[in-house]
C-alpha cells in the first residue's frame, strides 16, 4: 500500500460501529487493533506513554520537561472560527533548532536558528476514531502573514516564500497563522518535537521495523539501507525522515512520502511495545517525551496532555487517512511547488465539515516518486 494512499476514512459514528461519509455502517474493528494512539510523526511514540505516570515527584518532574507557547495570546482573535462539530485540528511540527544537541544531529552550526521541516496538520474527526493527516511540503510557495516573534519583532507579510519560512521566521505562532491563513481552518493544539528527542524516544522504544523495497543511499543523511527488513535505531530513523537524496527523485514530496510510512509503521509497532509491565522504561520514555515536545498552552501540562492523548487512544495506523497537500511543481525552479488551489480548497473544506477527504483532491498531483518505499515489517 502507498505511503499516500487515500482509503476511506469514515466518519466516526455510535459504539456500534462506524458511519461513513455516505452514512453507511461500517463493522466495527477488533479491539486489539484500536489500541494505537494516533498522535503524528515525531509525538507518536513519546505521548503514549504519558498515561503511566505517577504522581508526586513523577508528575513535577515531567511537568517541569514541558515547554508550551500561547498561541491563543499571541493570534488574538483575529482567526478561523472553532468547529463545533467534535472535532479537532492538530499542527505537528519537527523542528531543528540548529542548537544544544540538534547541532550535532542538524549537521549545521550552533547559530540559533530554526527550522521547519516537517508539518502535518492531523485531523481528528469526531468520536476520535479515525483521522486525516496532511502533510504540507516546506519547499511551497505561500503567502505569509505579518507575524510577530518571539522577542517582538514584527515581520512584515510576504509573497511566494517558503512555508517552513513562516517557522523560523516567527516561531510557532507565526506557523500557525500561516497554516490558518493559507487554509481557513482553526488550529486547536500544536505540537513539536525536535531531531534529539525524535532520535532518543526511537532507541528507548527498542527501534522501529520496517521494510525498505529499493535501496537507500544516501551521503547528506547518512542512511544507508539496502532493500529489506530493517529495525532502525534512533539515528537510522532520523535519516529516514529527512532523507531526500538516497530515493525517488530527491524532492520533498518524495520525503513526505517516507514519512508518512514511517509513521504508520511506528504506530503499528507502539501497539505491541509492553510498556504497562516496565515501569522504569514508562518512566523514562515519558521523560524523554515530555522534553522532547513543545505544546500550545492547553496542552502545557501532563495533565491536559494526558486527557488529550486519552481521548485519541483509539485510532491506529489503519484508522488514518494520509495525503499530501496538492501541489505541483514550479515552471520556474524545479525546486519548489506551488499549491493547486481548486484541489486544496476541497482538502480545506473536508477539514472544515468533518468529512472524508475527496479521491479528486490527491490524483494527479505531484508527488516525489517514493511511493511504496518503505513499509511497516
């Protein structure tokens, strides 16, 4: 199956099964498979694990790791309107802060900058039994907003830059207005997760399985595979996802395409890591999530990010929908993609009236050519 394939994804019903957007009832799934907590890319491993933690010295400690912004306070009210549908938006952001251990794993020098380099908006619909993620290249072209930073500093709107332009320019605020300005969708939480701590919660889960149907060589990420089932470790995964050289045609989209896979592939296997049995392993993994994570305000502690994590504990890799932003590339730089807007209006739209995702918004499309690539083991 395509790492960017685009089933079906039902719209959540009653307890007795699932309604689909043509308001069928689906079967109900096996509980064992249901077990899986949806949570995107970098977050999906670490925030499973906060529902084992203690209290006392445990929940100071962990509440100490986190790191929010308020978004709400820096935003204002001018933005998207909430859904009062039940159901919610996520943007998840991995980011390199080119700083402290990133520097070392960035491969870039301690300048204090930071980037964006992977963004998916994961859209959770209501009944939280089955999600959206769509996935938006760093290299489109868009509008940004003005935006004020975090010291401040006011920055001027501006036309056809890049999106991840929009991370390292105003930080996480100035994402967020731009993924709401770009879709007219609310964001209602944000996440981050950054290379070390993406890095540090793949070894402490014991690695990843996947299984590679081409070989991946590539210098700049240091990932070398041959076609086959691997188990990566911490470092081996981190290539994976940032690689764009060693597969397809050296694009974002083909990276997106990696990443997507990779992260079904992570939450299959979280659904059969013991973690209930080790409680020192629990401890630690929450450890190493809670510093790894930067939230929005309403999940700045390991309370709310516990409820949060409770309420998506249901949806597993095969209960999500991945797609890509529609874009196509740039006549005049190969290098970057513009969006296809008549296509994305209809991906906006299916986020704003929780329903399915129209097969029309992801057929020809650019894509980046590593479909397929990669698959859980």
């Amino acid at each position: 199956m395509s790492a960017e394939s685009t089933p079906e994804p039902g719209i959540p019903g009653d307890d007795n099964g699932t309604t689909g957007p043509d308001g069928g009832r689906g079967r109900r799934k096996p509980r064992a498979r249901r077990r899986g907590l949806m949570i995107a890319a970098w977050t999906a491993a670490g925030v499973v694990v906060l529902g084992g933690a203690g209290l006392g010295y445990v929940y100071f400690k962990l509440n100490g790791n986190l790191r929010s912004v308020d978004i709400d306070q820096a935003l204002g009210t001018d933005r998207p309107t909430k859904a009062d549908n039940g159901s919610e938006n996520i943007l998840v952001l991995g980011s390199d802060t080119r700083s402290g251990s990133n520097k070392k794993l960035g491969g870039g020098t301690d300048d204090g900058s930071a980037r964006s380099d992977t963004a998916m908006i994961i859209h959770v619909y209501r009944g939280h039994r089955t999600a959206s993620v769509v996935s938006i290249p760093r290299d489109t072209l868009i509008d940004r907003p003005a935006c004020t930073d975090p010291k401040g500093v006011t920055h001027d709107a501006a036309r056809d830059v890049m999106f991840n332009s929009a991370y390292s320019t105003g930080g996480a605020a100035c994402a967020v207005k731009t993924v709401e300005s770009m879709s007219g969708v609310r964001m209602d939480h944000y996440l981050e997760v950054d290379f070390a701590g993406f890095q540090k919660l793949i070894d402490q889960l014991g690695g990843v399985r996947i299984t590679t149907t081409k070989d991946i060589d590539d210098p700049e990420s240091h990932l070398r595979l041959k076609a086959g089932a691997h188990t990566l470790d911490g470092e081996q995964a981190l290539g994976l996802v940032r690689t764009r050289h060693g597969v397809g045609d050296g694009s974002d989209l083909g990276r997106i395409q990696l990443q997507q896979a990779f992260v079904k592939a992570l939450l299959d296997q979280v659904e059969h890591v013991g973690l209930l049995g080790n409680p020192k392993r629990l401890l630690d993994l929450a450890d190493t999530a809670t510093k790894a994570v930067t939230t929005d305000s309403g999940l700045g502690s390991v309370n709310s990010l516990m409820s949060f994590a409770d309420g998506l504990k249901g949806i597993g890799a095969s209960d999500m929908t991945m797609v890509t932003l529609p874009v196509r590339y740039d006549p005049a730089d190969p290098n970057r993609v513009l969006v296809e807007q008549a296509k994305a209006r209809l991906v906006w739209n299916a986020l704003k009236t929780d329903t399915a995702i129209p097969k029309a918004a992801t057929t020809g499309n650019a894509t980046g050519e590593a479909a397929g690539v990669v698959a859980s083991s």
